[in-house]
C-alpha cells in the first residue's frame, strides 16, 4: 500500500518537473516576442495617459507669467558659516 501512495507522489512529481522545465524553455524561446510585447504595451500606456497634450497647446511669443519680483531676493548673510551676528 505504501509503495502505491510513494509511486503515485513520485509520478506527480516528475508530471510538475516536466511541466516546469517545458515551460521554461517555452519562455526562452519566445523571450523576444514576449519583450516587444510588453514594450509596445508600455509605450501604449505611456502615451495614453499623456492625452494628446504635446501638441500645439503651448502660446509661442508671449510668456504667460509675469517677470520674476527681485525686490524680494533674499538677504546675504553678513557673517561667516551662516552664524547670525548680534
């Protein structure tokens, strides 16, 4: 009765060995198509979530914010490795 239940777990075992190894070599050799694969569904995702927003959207010729405000530029430090002096 034991040499039933050990032949059977060993059969299972070797049907689970070729499974992996088959499917293995399977992955191996369609590697290239498997990578262009999921490039180009990549490349897909990427650029569908841009939104067609590259195109002509930005104005040419007058910029939109104003000029930068210098009056308000930070003060130089007077004393040396940043210690305040009183």
């Amino acid at each position: 009765m034991v040499q039933k239940i050990v032949n059977v777990i060993a059969l299972a075992s070797g049907v689970v060995s070729t499974a992996v190894i088959a499917s293995g070599v399977l992955v191996y050799v369609n590697r290239d198509s498997i990578v262009d694969s999921i490039k180009s569904q990549a490349i897909e995702a990427v650029s569908g979530s841009l939104g067609g927003g590259l195109g002509g959207d930005l104005p040419v010729g007058t910029p939109d914010l104003a000029a930068p405000d210098t009056s308000a530029a930070a003060p130089v430090p007077s004393g040396g490795l940043g210690v305040p002096t009183f």
